[in-house]
C-alpha cells in the first residue's frame, strides 16, 4: 500500500521514508508511547551508544576509532555530542564542591588560563583539535589518512582526554590546597601523554609501520601535543591575565 511520508509528504511503501527516513508509521503522543518508545529507547540508545564508545577509548581507542573511521560505526556515539556531553558533565561536577576547581587554580601560577577556561572552556578544549590533526596528518602520512579523518581520530581521543581530567575534579572534592591540586594536575598530565602514545601507537599499528618506526614517531606526535597544548595554555593564560577578572 502506497503511504505519504508525515514528514517531507513523498510516496514511500516500505517501513521508512526513503527520502527523509523518517518512519511511515507514526503515533499520536501518549503517556503509553512516551514511556514504552521514547523514554526507554532514549536510554536504551544512550546506554549503547555513550557507554560502548567510552568503554572502547579506555580498553582499545587507537584499534576502535580506526575501525570507526574505515565504517565500524552502528555501536558508536557521535564525537561532537560526545564532547559537549562529557563537557556538561564535567561542567556540572565541577560546580558541587564548596571550593570549586576553578576558584582554587585562580589562586596560583595559571589564574589567567582558569579564568577564561571557567567562561570559554569548551572552545579551549576544541581549538588544539585541528592543529594535532594537521601535526599527526603530516607525521603519519604514509598510512594515506585524509586531513579530515585525522580530525575525526583527534576529536574521539580528546574525548579520552576530558575523562582523564575529571580526576583533578574529585580531587577537590577532598582538599582545596592548591599544592596537592598542581600536583594532581601535573599526574593527570603525564596520564594524558601515556594516554596520546597508547593511543597513536594502537591507531597507526594497522599501518605499514615497523614497530621501532611507529614507536618513533608516537614519541614525536606526542611531544608535538605538549608543544602545542603549551603554547595554547600560555596564550590564554596571558588573555585572562590582561582581560578577566
């Protein structure tokens, strides 16, 4: 039987729109249809999606996100809305302890950098992500990744990254001397550089790469991070310095 799609009114005779995907079959909302399709299939979808992303980048995340990129991508939670989900989350911790992560950083060295990331912290987090795509493109051009599928790898491991720093968050939940938070960020960035290494080492591992080569050039694209994630810091730090209060 001929139907019309609800949603961009083309002919359609399967279960969904071959236009727009939408399915053909749609139902008056309910608190019945609310709870047994939205509700559950909202959790159930996240629950798929978020938890096995997350599971994969801290058990196989170069292996997974290379499958990822070359179509292995059903189970997977999209990398945008993965960031910005994982930024709320962080957000939200991060405003429970009476003395806030931000308010004891302001007190030392990088007050300027807690300042602006306290207003502008997810444009932060994102604007090192094309310049370590650029610097692992150009590193790992042999193994014919495009620019744009670098980006991609870049955005999942920074998702790996936020996690990483949630540790400095709990950590106030029990001391705001800023002695022992420098030290817990300090750790947190040596876990990150462990992080970027297994990371890149697992990735390009399916490439035409000898293992003294590969190891080589992880070390390399590494150090090439922390330059860059340096340079990053330094400069904002400067702008909330000159310009924040």
């Amino acid at each position: 039987m001929n139907l019309k799609c609800l949603n961009c009114d083309s002919n359609t005779i399967n279960n969904f729109c071959s236009v727009c995907g939408q399915k053909t079959s749609t139902h008056r909302f309910s608190v019945k249809h609310v709870v047994k399709h939205d509700f559950i299939h909202g959790v159930f979808h996240l629950d798929k999606g978020f938890i096995f992303t997350v599971k994969e980048l801290f058990l196989r995340p170069g292996h997974s996100i290379r499958e990822f990129i070359q179509g292995k991508r059903v189970n997977y939670f999209n990398y945008f809305t993965l960031i910005i989900l994982i930024y709320a989350i962080g957000h939200l911790i991060g405003k429970i302890p009476s003395n806030t992560l931000a308010e004891v950083l302001e007190t030392g060295p990088t007050k300027g950098n807690a300042r602006v990331m306290r207003e502008f912290g997810k444009y932060i987090i994102l604007a090192g992500a094309p310049m370590y795509a650029l610097a692992s493109y150009l590193m790992f051009f042999k193994s014919k990744q495009n620019y744009t599928e670098h980006l991609v790898m870049t955005m999942y491991f920074t998702c790996g990254i936020l996690f990483i720093n949630f540790i400095p968050l709990f950590a106030v939940f029990f001391t705001s001397e800023l002695r022992i938070v420098l030290l817990m960020n300090f750790l947190v960035a040596v876990l990150e550089w462990i992080y970027y290494f297994w990371f890149f080492q697992q990735y390009f591992s399916a490439f035409n790469y000898s293992k003294k080569e590969l190891i080589l050039r992880c070390i390399a694209i590494v150090l090439i991070i922390i330059i860059i994630s340096g340079s990053i810091n330094l400069v904002v730090n400067k702008i909330g310095l000159l310009y924040m209060n």
